[in-house]
C-alpha cells in the first residue's frame, strides 16, 4: 500500500513538472576579459595581463516550473592574454590569442515578478582550444647590435640589441598543449518578459578553468589557468505552446 501511495504521489509530481516544462532557443553575445592564473615568480621581469576577448552562442533552456530549469550554452569563445617583460626587458611582449569552443551546462534558478525577472546560474563546462595566434617583439640575440652615442644611456636592452617581430598562427604541440579544458562557472543576470514568447536577458558570468593548459611534460612546471570574466546579452524564444 505505501509503495502505491509513493508511486502516486511520484506521478503527480512528474505531471506537474511536465506541465509546466518548456523548451527554449536562443542567442547570445558578449564581451570579455580573460586572466592567466599562474605564478611567475620563476622568471624575472615578466607579468601576465589580461586581454579582451569575446563570445557568441546558441542557448538551450529547459525550463521545468517558474523557478527551476536546465540551460546549456553552446559557444565560440576567446580567452586570450598577454605577456609583457619589464625593467632590462620593457618592449618585449607577446599577445596570445586562444580560440575555444565550449558548452556550459547549468542549473538556471530564477526569481521576481511575472515580466522583470532576476536569475542566476550554477554549472560546469568543457571546452576545446581549437585554434592560438601569436603576436608580439622578441630580442634579437644574433643580430648585430645597434650603434649608439658615446652619451646614450638606457636601461633596455632594445635600445642596444635589435629586436625582431612576428604574427604567425600558434602550431600546438601534443606532447605539451593540453586542448581539452574542464571548468565551473557562475553567473547572475536580470530577464525581461518582452512577449509572450520573446524574453530578452542581461548577463554577467564567471568561468574558472579546472585543468592546466599544459600537459605534464617537464619537472618543477608551472600551472596556467583561464580565468573569464563574461558580460553578455541574448534574446529567447520559447517553443511550443
């Protein structure tokens, strides 16, 4: 007998839910800005900076009651950044331009009114590095130094030895780049019932990458992290009735 009054109360709930569950289909864009997390305590007069970036995707909510749902993203997503020496070094940089494509999967809580909405989302993603771009001025040891006044004096080696510029795609290597990236993400946002169908959203997002861009190919390495900031916007359209 209990067993049947739990499979009935299970049924109801299962109704319910079915009742009110909808299918949704969108599009989104944004921009962002993309941290290196790592240390480089290890080389002298180098920093990482960030670098803007951007994203664009196809949203894909399951929308189970008014509170509750299931969303996925899939998108193309940049997540680049930039090193830059200093002191002796200052002028030698390089601009790495990483291109992802990538599918957030997350549980979309929403709460508020009937048209103004307020929401936030929890979940994980993967990724691919599909493809890098190199860009930036690198010293030129076995040029010939440039010639100088006898009362010049400066603290970059540029100014004394020549240097050399390049802007070439990025040829992975599979021994040492690790392509496939796993992570969490966070992200909170307000939505705007424009019609019954059309719902207009505002976004800000997090993305913490759980994997290193290296693999381990050498001793005493250095872990390196993305770290995206999002800030996007989107329209969706609900299916069905």
């Amino acid at each position: 007998m209990k067993k049947k009054c739990l499979l009935f109360v299970l049924c109801i709930i299962a109704g319910t839910l079915t009742s009110h569950a909808q299918w949704s289909l969108g599009l989104e864009a944004g921009y962002n800005k993309n941290y290196l997390f790592t240390n480089s305590g290890f080389r002298a007069f180098t920093g990482y900076k960030p670098e803007e970036g951007f994203n664009i995707g196809i949203p894909v909510k399951y929308t189970l009651n008014d509170w509750f749902g299931v969303q996925a993203d899939p998108q193309f997503i940049r997540k680049s950044n930039r090193i830059e020496r200093s002191g002796f070094f200052e002028g030698v940089y390089q601009k790495n331009t990483n291109s992802y494509i990538q599918l957030p999967l997350m549980a979309h809580f929403t709460f508020g009114g009937h048209k103004l909405k307020g929401f936030f989302n929890l979940g994980g993603y993967a990724g691919y590095w599909t493809a890098s771009h190199i860009k930036g001025t690198q010293l030129d040891v076995f040029g010939q130094p440039n010639v100088v006044p006898d009362d010049f004096q400066s603290k970059r080696y540029l100014d004394y030895i020549p240097g050399y510029n390049y802007d070439e795609q990025y040829n992975f290597d599979s021994r040492r780049d690790r392509r496939i990236e796993l992570g969490v993400l966070a992200g909170t946002g307000v939505s705007y019932q424009l019609k019954p169908r059309y719902e207009l959203f505002a976004e800000g997002r997090y993305y913490r990458a759980l994997t290193d861009q290296q693999k381990n190919y050498m001793l005493s390495q250095i872990p390196r992290y993305n770290d995206t900031f999002v800030i996007q916007v989107g329209c969706m359209y609900r299916l069905g009735k």
